[in-house]
C-alpha cells in the first residue's frame, strides 16, 4: 500500500483495500481450506490481488436480494476490477485473481459519493 502512496496512486488504495477484502473474504467463507495464500503485486500498469486455496471448487456468483448479507463479493470484482478470472492449479485447488488497471482514470465513485449527472 506505501507503493501506491509513493508512485501518487493513493486514490486508489480504497479500491484496492475492498479487492484484497472481498478475494480473501471468499476464501474464508466459502471454502474448507485450512489456509490460503494472499499475493499482491504491482506492476507499473496495475495491481494484481491473487488469492490460494486448497479448495478447487470455482466461486459461484449470486443474485443477493437487498437484504441479504452475503453474496456480494462477485459484484463487487465485476464493478470495481478490471479484469478477473480463476485459475485451478496442476495440484487441483485454485488461485482467483483480479487487477486493477493504474493507468485508467481514479476508481469508482464509492457508494457515498455522488456522481454529476
């Protein structure tokens, strides 16, 4: 995160804090994996949030109605990554990973912030 700070991108630590939560948050949740790897790497175009598990089920996304306290997490990486995908391993478990390109204009707007019509 300093790395952000340092190169002028700390506009987009909030973005990037909410992938690294929302990835990791998945891997917690939803599998029986006793651990899980968390990787973060910047390059100079983007940022790359690659999380691990022992499990090789694939993450499925939900509809969540709007009280429902789950099932987010999904629509959140399609509004707020700009790409993101699951890679299952030679060993049969699964890294999800999402990037954030840098070089875009800064994030999205949060839910609090108002947008010009």
């Amino acid at each position: 995160m300093q790395t952000l700070r340092r190169s002028g991108l700390a506009h987009r630590l909030h973005d990037v804090r909410l992938l690294v939560s929302e990835v990791v948050t998945n891997a917690v949740q939803h599998t029986r994996s006793p651990s899980f790897t968390v990787t973060v790497r910047m390059t100079h175009n983007e940022v790359i949030v690659a999380v691990g598990d022992a499990s090789p089920e694939v993450p499925l996304r939900h509809r969540p109605q709007t009280g429902d306290e789950h099932g987010r997490g999904l629509v959140l990486l399609d509004l707020l990554a700009d790409a993101w995908g699951v890679d299952i391993t030679d060993h049969g478990t699964k890294v999800v990973w999402c990037c954030l390109n840098l070089t875009t204009a800064a994030g999205h707007p949060s839910p609090t912030q108002e947008t010009a019509p």
